[in-house]
C-alpha cells in the first residue's frame, strides 16, 4: 500500500481528485468506460468538487456509490444529497451515469440484492470496479463497514445492508466488492483518524479498515492524520 502525505485536507482533496483523473483516462483507454464507487464524508466533497475541473473523459464514467444511509431522497444525511451538489452540480457527468444505491425501497434487503445486479451490469460478472474510494472513521469502520455489524461477515453478496449506525441504517459495499476493484484510494484527513491510520498501515484486522486488501491500495493523507510524515 502506499501513502502519500500533503499538507492538509484541501491538498489532499486535489491530489485524490487528480490521481482519479489518471486512472480514469487510463481505464477509458483500455475498456472504454471507468466505473468509479464513492463514499461519503466531507473531504470526499471537497475532492469530487476539486474532479468537477479535471481532465475527465466524463461521457465514459459511472459513479456507484460506496454506501448509503437509509433515508428519503434529499435528505441531508444522504451521501447522494452531498455527490449531487459537489460534482453533478459542477460536471458535465451525465445524470443517468451516476447510480444510487436503492435505499427507499421498502424492501432494503432487495434493495441490496438489485444494486448488486446493477453493479454486474456495469462491471461484469463478478463485477470489477475500477476504482473505489475509501474513507476511514475514528472508530476503524470504513465503507459502513462498522465494527461488530453483521455484514463484515458477508462473503456471498457485493452489496449488504448493514445495521442501525449514528441513527441510520446502511447499504454497503461488502469486502468482497471492495477488494476486487483494480485501485482502492483511501482518502484520510483530521487529527482524530492518526490512531486508525497507523493501524490501517499495518493492515490490523481487528478494525474494518484493517480487512481491505492493499495491494492494489494507496492512501492520501494531510499531515494531521500522518504527523510522523511517513511514506510507504
């Protein structure tokens, strides 16, 4: 896994933003289209902000999402409220390009199982998504992909729901899903994260984040998150 660290979270942001950008170009050019999965959180906002300016080959890209809190559209605990306003406001993406997970479904359970399907019918069978980014949480959960949920221990489904966490449920990315991707960007920044990361580096699996493979991985950091400065 290597990580790189810059200075703070706005650096970081840019950098992220400009490595998708690469791989992007580079994914259009061998299969002819990138599907990208994306979490929430607020250094994620201001990285798919910084993407709405990069050399995107947009008319080719899919955005899937990572995870999803169980609540209505438009709601502002929604990571698609946050995607909508930071890249689809700002980026010549077209609409139908960008697939929310199904969580107003009054079944979430097939919800899961139908955003499974959608995954496969963008990615293949098993689907290989080319690039997923991954935030980290004080806590060592990433995704939603907390600690002692149920769905850590998913192995047969890309796409599980998870139980009650910071006042929703959650739709989620399983590790199967995650660690099949061809490049894992993991987005880290804040003080409150420098615990976890050192634990994430040595790929502990006692947190969540611990049990992402990384060898295709690479981590963005800002120098709170990092403070020793060190580079792998």
């Amino acid at each position: 896994m290597k990580i790189e660290v810059f200075a703070d979270e706005h650096a970081v942001a840019a950098a992220a933003a400009a490595r998708i950008a690469v791989e992007a170009r580079a994914a259009v050019a061998a299969r002819g289209r990138f599907v990208m999965a994306v979490s929430g959180g607020r250094t994620p906002w201001l990285m798919l902000a910084r993407l709405a300016g990069e050399d995107m080959p947009w008319r080719d890209v899919h955005v899937v999402q990572v995870d999803e809190r169980v609540a209505p559209a438009g709601d502002p605990d929604r990571n698609l409220t946050h995607l909508r306003d930071s890249l689809l406001a700002h980026a010549p993406l077209p609409p139908d390009q960008v697939y929310p997970m199904p969580v107003e479904l009054s079944d979430a359970g097939r919800g899961a199982s139908a955003y499974a399907a959608t995954l496969g019918a963008l990615a293949g069978d098993p689907p290989v998504l080319d690039l997923v980014h991954l935030g980290l949480g004080p806590d060592g959960h990433t995704a939603s992909l907390v600690p002692d949920d149920p769905a850590l221990d998913v192995t047969d489904a890309d796409v599980a729901l998870a139980g009650p966490y910071q006042g929703h449920r959650r739709m989620t990315l399983t590790y199967p899903a995650i660690n099949r991707a061809r490049q894992i960007l993991w987005v880290v920044t804040g003080a409150e994260k420098a615990a976890m990361l050192r634990r994430l580096r040595g790929a502990d699996p006692l947190i969540p984040a611990g049990r992402v493979h990384q060898a295709r991985a690479r981590v963005f950091a800002d120098r709170a998150a990092a403070p020793d400065g060190w580079h792998g």
